[in-house]
C-alpha cells in the first residue's frame, strides 16, 4: 500500500541533518535581548487580552458571500496565538489564556485527528498549525492527539505521482467537500505540513522517510531553477534570471506580479519568485532534510542574497504599484526567522557584500512597527494581516527565533 501510496519519486531530499555552517556572528547590542523579551511581553498580552469567552482568536469577516462583516472564531488563528504565546519567554504569565485556548482547540478535533472550523475549509493549514501549538504547549500531555493530526496531514498530501504540478505537495483541503471547489498545492501549505510532520517526529512518532522525499520533489517543481526542476519544459515554464533560485507559490501560479504570469517572447509563462515563498520554499527543504550543500538549498540562499531587505516582502511590488510590497510583509518576516534560524545562520550577506546580523536586524525592524496596545497589524490588508491576532501571533514567533539566535 504505501509503495503504491507514495510511487516513484523523481526528486528525492537527501535524508540526512541540515548543518550549522555559518559562523558565528558578533555578540547582539547590549539590551536588545530584553527589549525583545519586553515586546513580546507586551505582545503576549494583547493576545491573551484579546481572547474571547471561548478561549478562541478570530477575525471579523462576512460569513458569506455579501454577507455583513461578524467576528468568528477560527481554530488556524486560535493556534498560531496559542503557539505564540508558548514561545514568549515568560509563557506562565498568560498560562490561563494558553489552557483556555487549548479546550476551544480540542473541541473543534475531528474524528479522523484533522482540526477544523465547522466550515470545513483550510482544514490542512488549520490542522498543521494546531499540531504545532500542541507540540509546543504540553506534548507529552497530547502526544496522542499529535499523532493522530500528523496522520491527517500526511493523507491530505497529494500522492499521484502522474500529477506532477502537485506530486508530494498539501493544498487548503485534502480532497473536496460538498459544494467545495477542488484546489491544487501550494507552497503555504506544504511549508506548514512539512513542519508538522517535523515536529512529530520530534516528539517519537514515526514518520516514513519516503514523506519527506516526496515533500521535497514538490518543493523542487515550485522552485525556478531550470538544473533541477523536471517539469518546466512540461508545463511551458520559463525562468528569468532575477527568478532564479526563488519561489512562486505554486508550479503555475505567483502572488507576484500582480498574480499574472509574465509571458516571453517564445511564449514560455514566468511566475516570478518573491520574497516569504522563497523563505517558505527554503524552509520546507530544511524540513525535508534536503542538505546545505545541495543546490536547490544554495540557489534559494543566492536569490535571498541578490535581494535581501527588511522593508518589504521582496518581488511583491510592481512599478505601477510599489505599496504592493508591503503584502503579506508579517508572513515574510516569519518565514525569514525560522528559514535563518532553523539554518543555523547567524550572518546574511546581500548582493553587495554587506554582511547582515539578521537577528538584530529583524529584531529592531518589528519592535519599531509595534503599536500601543501590544499589538502589530499591516495597514496594507492582504491574506488576513489586517487581523492583528495573526499578525501578533507571526511575530511573535519570528522575535522568539531572534532571541534564540541572539543568546
């Protein structure tokens, strides 16, 4: 069955740790590491101050099509707080709000071990990020529950090896409900699948190898690399050369460019890479095991390097519209921590050789933009960055990979 499950892969990650090769950078501003403690303190505290009766965190949105805009709780928003909060330094400060959360989390479990609104949709995200609050809350306390989504996730993966836009790839659902429209993979999804199953491995709980090398044949077919993509010529696919290296969202389609493909002259379609899926690329490769030598893992470190930048999500803006770089601008920041963290990294270098303490850097960037009541939140509202608990919730898990690299 699982030989059958999984097939033959094509491009299969090297199983084998992701080294700490960077060397060590240059001890961290003194006070940084406890004006990052006081943020997320502060941070903290308006998201356990902004819980509502249920233990939840929601988003204000209408409950249909038309509809007017209501407040409704949502379990990926309640697990990226709860998973936040557990991170912060000081997480026994807000041990009532995480104990709170963790009862609404259970009581929207299925029974297949998936987490889920009564909706129904984003059970892949909402599942892969329920798993990790779990894994970082109390993991021996709901081990079994752990393992239980970890097998959700892994069923939810795409395992046709003759569908090679999305071969090894998780998208919003694993298959389509009632009255729900099928979707493909992406690169979102995936990264948070390939953390998840990460995590439980982790914690004891088996996972097959042939996972991993599955995960990473789809993160290859993403990626805009023509060396070790197989399926550009298939699909029609070009790479420009600013491209190369980084991500689109999925085999053929970017958020960048205003979503359209650019088309060349021989008539081949470019979905330019951009800034957090290229971190999100990178970071599933780490997850995959796909080793620091390996080309698809310097090419991504290349494309970072030709485009590094704190002040917008890299590749979003367009000339016509620059304030298109500041989408999904708190998602970039999250993936940037935990690809440069989870590498190892403690210096980046950019295109002109200046070396980056990207810790320090990030650090300082995200207490600057923290408003009064604690908070963050993007004017620019694309993705749900207007909801300032999910935005909350990404930084303070970007600011926790900081300070762990900082001391």
């Amino acid at each position: 069955m699982k030989n059958k499950l999984w097939g033959v892969v094509a491009v299969a990650g090297c199983l084998w740790a992701f080294l700490d090769t960077a060397p060590a950078g240059p001890a961290a501003p003194a006070g940084l590491p406890e004006k990052i403690r006081q943020s997320m303190r502060a941070g903290g505290d308006f998201l356990a101050k902004s819980q509502d009766e249920k233990g939840a965190w929601g988003i204000v949105m209408p409950d249909k099509p038309g509809g007017a805009p209501a407040y409704r709780a949502d379990v990926g928003i309640t697990a990226l707080s709860l998973y936040a909060l557990a991170k912060c330094p000081d997480r026994a400060r807000h041990q009532a709000a995480l104990d709170k959360g963790v009862a609404f989390l259970m009581s929207r479990r299925r029974p297949d071990g998936s987490f889920a609104d009564p909706d129904g949709m984003l059970v892949n995200y909402k599942t892969s990020v329920a798993l990790l609050a779990l894994g970082q809350i109390n993991p021996e306390k709901h081990l079994k529950e752990i393992a239980f989504a970890k097998e959700a996730i892994v069923k939810s993966l795409h395992v046709d090896p003759a569908d090679v836009r999305n071969y090894g790839g998780a998208g919003y659902l694993p298959s389509p409900g009632p009255g729900q429209e099928a979707r493909g993979a992406d690169l979102n999804n995936t990264v948070f699948a390939a953390e998840a199953i990460r995590r439980a491995e982790e914690l004891g709980i088996e996972v097959d190898p042939r996972i991993y090398q599955a995960l990473a044949t789809y993160v290859t077919r993403v990626q805009n690399l023509e060396m070790t993509n197989d399926i550009l010529k298939e699909l029609g696919r070009g790479v420009r050369e600013e491209d190369k290296g980084g991500f689109p969202y999925r085999a053929e389609e970017s958020k960048a460019n205003e979503g359209q493909p650019i088309v060349l002259p021989d008539g081949r379609k470019v979905y330019p890479s951009y800034g957090s899926m290229t971190y999100a690329g990178l970071l599933s490769f780490i997850y995959a095991s796909v080793g620091p030598e390996d080309p698809r893992v310097t090419a991504a470190w290349d494309w970072i390097r030709r485009h590094y930048t704190l002040e917008e999500n890299p590749g979003m803006a367009v000339p016509r519209n620059p304030a298109k770089g500041q989408e999904g601008l708190y998602y970039y920041y999250h993936t940037f921590a935990k690809s440069c963290a989870k590498s190892g990294k403690k210096i980046l270098e950019d295109a002109q050789g200046r070396k980056h303490p990207w810790a320090e850097e990030l650090a300082g960037r995200i207490i600057s933009l923290q408003k009064e009541d604690g908070s963050w939140i993007n004017e620019h509202d694309r993705w749900y960055e207007g909801a300032k608990p999910l935005v909350t919730g990404y930084v303070l898990v970007a600011l926790g990979y900081c300070l762990e690299t900082l001391e």
